[in-house]
C-alpha cells in the first residue's frame, strides 16, 4: 500500500436497481444514491464514512458525529481517500466527463473539510 493512503479503506458497493437505499453507520440512517458506493476510511485510528446523497450532494459521518453530515459539492460516485502531499486527509469524488473541468474533484481536511476544487 502507497504511503500516502489510509491504513483502511472499505468500497462498500450500493445496490444499481432501485432510485435510493438508505445506510446506517453508526446508528444514523442516510439515504443514498443507487449505483454507488460508500467509502469507509480509517484515518490513523479515526473512521469515517463517506456518500452520495439523494441530492448529489457528498455526505460523510464518524463515530463521534450526531448524524450526517453534508459536504455540499455535487458528485457521481465516490472515487478514492489518500493524505495528500503535507499529510491532511483528502477524498475524491468522480463528478462525471466536462468539456472545461476536471472529471475529479477533491476536499482535503486541515482544522476542517475545505470546499471542492478540481484535483
């Protein structure tokens, strides 16, 4: 494994023949779109668990959260969780083929989860 990745990650594949499926993790349900997949992430000890939601928006819930919570942007699918060059935690999502941008976006976390910006 690169030592830039986390020492865990979990694709955990969501059913392709319904419009949405709900997921509980950590006693939370979160509704998410079919035909995607959830990333479960151990950062150093600290799981986290990312989504698409309903709205296309990106979710994601840890342990110590009181629910899910969004992170806005808007996706196709999850692609992939990796530290990025100074060590912060960053996840990429696949936003889908365009003429002017890139076909993958990233947030990265330093004190929080920044915006999305192309990666």
């Amino acid at each position: 494994m690169p030592a830039n990745e986390p020492s865990t990650i979990v694709r955990i594949p969501l059913p392709d023949n319904c419009s949405v499926t709900p997921k509980t993790v950590y006693g939370h349900k979160g509704w998410f779109r079919c035909n995607t997949s959830l990333l479960e992430v151990n950062w150093n000890g600290h799981w986290e668990v990312f989504g698409i939601g309903t709205d296309f928006a990106i979710w994601h819930i840890a342990s110590w959260f009181n629910g899910w919570r969004s992170m806005g942007g808007r996706a196709a699918d999850m692609n992939w969780a990796f530290y990025d060059a100074n060590g912060h935690p960053r996840v990429q999502v696949y936003v889908g083929p365009s003429a002017d941008e890139s076909d993958y976006w990233c947030s990265t976390y330093t004190s929080s989860w920044s915006g999305w910006y192309p990666c």
